[in-house]
C-alpha cells in the first residue's frame, strides 16, 4: 500500500508571471510563506521555450544555493513551494514544484493540500502504464494533466481538477502559460496579487508584502485564473458546484497575522478570538499572557475585553521551529522544554491566564503550564481560542487519527488535569463563527471540530476512514 496517508501537509505556494526578476521575487515570498513549510522547498521557471527548476531540502536558505538561484536570473515566469511533509514522506523527491519532461511539452505543478482520492486515481493510472516518481498524491494531478486528450490546455485543466477530490490549492506552469486554481470548497486559502504591472498569486498576503506587490482579492473555491501571453488574464470556473469551506485554523494559527483573507487583517480576527474567549470565560485572574506566537493576539483581545491586564510572561526560543508540524512524537516533546521560558517576576505570585489558540496532543499545554507554576504562579487558567479538535484533517494537516488528538479521547474535565491548569475553556463554534462572520468569511471547514467532512473521502484504505467508517461518520 501506498503511503499516501504520511504526506498530509501544510505548504506555501507562489507564483508570478511576466515578471523580469520572477525568480528573485519568488523567493522573496517563500521567504514570507517559510511558517507553512520548513522541510523543503524549490522553485521552477520559465524562459517561454523551456522550464528549469532547482528545490532541496531544508528551510529556504538551505534547499536553494546562491549559485541556484543565480542560474534561474533573467526568466520571467517562475512558481515556488515550501514543504511541509509527515514522517515517511521527507525526501527530496517528494519537494515540490515537480517538474516534469514530456513530448507533449514541460509542466510545473506546486500544490497546497491532500487529495482524499489519490490512491484511486494513483491505481488507476498505474494500471495503464503509468510511472511515480514519488510518494507525493501531487503527482496524480501531474498525470491527469498530460495524460488529457484535448488540444485546449485549459479543457484539460479542468478535466483533470474534476477528477480530484480533497482540499487543494496549486498553480500550474508550462511554456505558454501559468494556472492557478482553488478546489471547489477553497479549503485550502490562494489570492490575487500585482507587482509591477505583473501577476501574482500567493497562500497569504504576507508574500505580497515581502516582494512590493498589491494585494487584489481571494482567488474563489472552483475559480480557474490563466495567465499568458504576456499581459492576458483568462478568468474562469472548472466547475459549478461551488461553495465557501475554508480552513477554520487557517484562521486561528496557520496564517501569518500580517496575512488578510478576504481584506480583513488575521491580527485583528485573532484579537475578536481573544475578546470572544474573554465574554465566555467566567474566571478571575491578574494577568493574561499569551502563548508566543500566534496566540499573542488573541491574549490582546481577551485583555481588551476583561480588563485583565496582558503581560508578556513567555519568552520563545526563536530558533524552534513549530511544534504541531514537527513529524515525529518524540521529537516534538524535546523542542517543546526548549521552545518556551518563563519571565518570573512577571508570574510570580500571580493569578494567570494563559491564552493558546488549540489543544492537539496536549504536549505543550502540559509543559507551559508546568513551566508557569515552576515560575511562581499561583493559579494557571487555560483558555484556547478555538473549540476543542476532535477529528482528524484529510485536508493538508498532519492530524490524521482521532488517537492523536487529546480532546477526542478525554472530556474537558480529564484535560484539565493532565495538563495541570486549575481551570480550562475553549471557545465555543458559535462564538468562533460569529467572529468568522465579522470579518468577511462566507463559510469555514470545521471537521476537525465537528467531524462534518465537506469533502468526501475516497480512500477508504487510509487508517483514519477506516477509523470513521467504524464510527458511522
């Protein structure tokens, strides 16, 4: 069997066109988009004639030399990826762009997401003779490209994304034109940008900063952009069933909170989490800290609503990277004693609620509120801006069992203790809705909270559908 179920993940994707320095500014943004992928990352170009790539693995700075970079100066049209990959899947085969040769011409492909049908369409494939190069479910989207029959590129498009199920978002190179494209509920994010009279597209906004460019609008779920000869833009749909699913923890942790989705700012989303959480939580404190990074808002927010003042009472070792999307167990609990510190003479003493935006294994929270109390704290109070994830993501996050994830196995009560706080709360889906809706959201993927998949899974194989279908979900 196939181990599609180790290359859940949760990547950057970029990509420019018509642009003299494509290359250099596709770098710049996965610079920006390093958060989504640590593991690898590569970019692949255009010169009209011809595409050429180079990808290693590593952070930016070591997947891709100087001389690399270098050697790919002068083309117009690049894409680039950064990746993240679960255990089994860290290979410099599987790091994307691909870049495949073929009689029909070169393609590129970089792709955000998990496609819950790919070892279907993997088998299918092989069985009429066709080779993988890699482990990477992306590969059958590769395949499906070329192997289309049409003489317009862009019908073939379209009958290869309707093939797929899953969450995705990828952009699309060959000689003569760059795609971009969102799967038809937009789990995965994707927008619109301009640089220089060039277009852009990016996972978040945050890359269109990095490199200068205006930020358009959110690229729609079933929307198919085309750009070519040089200045045309091609806006069009690969399907009609449409509708609005985007990852609700995009939201709450992936995204940078210099990023916006749909023009409004996820700093301030994050700081309505935290307000949300404050008018939720009854409990009296002194201080209110936040858990670096991505909660640091959301502790602002609850501070602005209680008038509990917010103090910065942890200090993170910026050279740990990020915990959740560690691949190995064991690993993580290591980075984790290293990851944060406490400021004593701001604990000590003090009645303290500790905001994070989630509860996945239960291994930081333990150790965070065991590093507090060491500190001094009299009381420690949890509280997560985001209700409690009990089901596992097919969509691009490394959570692919209900055994990996604490609150589907223990009650809030249970939870509290094995962490060691004195009290706990997750926020509520209605409160976390109704924050969504405020900022411009038209609909969010919660499975992981409510087990509500909006995609359907194809491959029943994978552990965790087998572990639904005995669930009856």
């Amino acid at each position: 069997m196939y181990d599609i179920r180790g290359l859940n993940e949760e990547c950057g994707i970029f990509g420019i066109w018509n642009h003299p320095h494509a290359a250099h500014l596709t770098y710049l943004a996965l610079h920006s988009l390093q958060h989504r992928g640590q593991e690898g990352a590569g970019i692949v170009c255009s010169n009209g004639e011809q595409l050429f790539g180079a990808r290693g693995m590593g952070l930016l700075t070591e997947a891709i030399s100087d001389a690399q970079l270098k050697s790919l100066e002068g083309y117009k049209h690049a894409i680039g990826h950064v990746r993240y990959a679960t255990t089994g899947a860290s290979e410099v085969s599987n790091v994307q762009p691909f870049l495949f040769k073929h009689s029909k011409g070169d393609l590129g492909l970089a792709h955000n997401g998990n496609l819950t049908n790919a070892l279907q369409l993997r088998r299918a494939i092989e069985s009429t003779g066709g080779i993988f190069q890699t482990t990477s479910d992306s590969e059958v989207l590769a395949h499906l490209l070329i192997k289309g029959t049409s003489k317009s590129i862009k019908t073939n498009q379209k009958s290869a994304l309707n093939q797929m199920k899953g969450a995705f978002s990828c952009v699309i190179l060959n000689e003569q034109q760059l795609t971009a494209t969102r799967d038809h509920r937009g789990v995965r994010p994707l927008m619109l940008g301009k640089v220089d009279g060039a277009y852009c597209v990016a996972s978040e906004t945050c890359a269109f900063t990095a490199i200068g460019a205006e930020y358009i609008r959110d690229i729609e779920p079933g929307e198919l952009i085309t750009f070519s000869n040089e200045d045309d833009i091609d806006y069009d749909h690969y399907t009609s069933d449409i509708d609005h699913r985007m990852c609700s923890m995009e939201y709450v942790y992936f995204a940078r909170p210099d990023s916006e989705f749909r023009k409004h700012s996820i700093y301030q989303v994050r700081k309505a989490l935290g307000r949300q959480l404050a008018n939720e939580m009854d409990v009296e404190a002194d201080i209110v800290i936040g858990v670096p990074d991505s909660s640091l808002q959301a502790a602002k927010g609850f501070s602005e609503a209680s008038g509990v003042p917010n103090e910065q009472g942890l200090l993170k070792n910026r050279y740990i990277g990020r915990t959740f999307i560690t691949p190995d167990q064991a690993v993580r609990e290591r980075q984790v004693r290293m990851k944060h510190a406490p400021i004593r003479d701001v604990i000590e003493g003090k009645r303290v609620v500790v905001i994070d935006d989630s509860i996945v294994r239960g291994t930081t929270s333990k150790h965070i509120v065991k590093t507090l109390k060491s500190a001094g704290a009299k009381e420690v109070h949890m509280g997560i801006s985001s209700p409690p994830l009990k089901n596992p993501c097919y969509y691009g996050i490394d959570v692919s069992t209900h055994a990996e994830l604490m609150a589907a196995q223990y009650d809030l009560d249970e939870i509290r203790d094995m962490i060691g706080a004195d009290s706990l709360t997750y926020l509520s889906i209605e409160g976390m809705h109704d924050v969504f809706k405020q900022y411009g959201s038209k609909g969010e993927c919660n499975a992981c909270f409510t087990g509500a998949y909006p995609i359907e899974i194809v491959d029943h194989e994978l552990p965790v559908a087998k572990e639904l279908k005995r669930r009856g979900v």
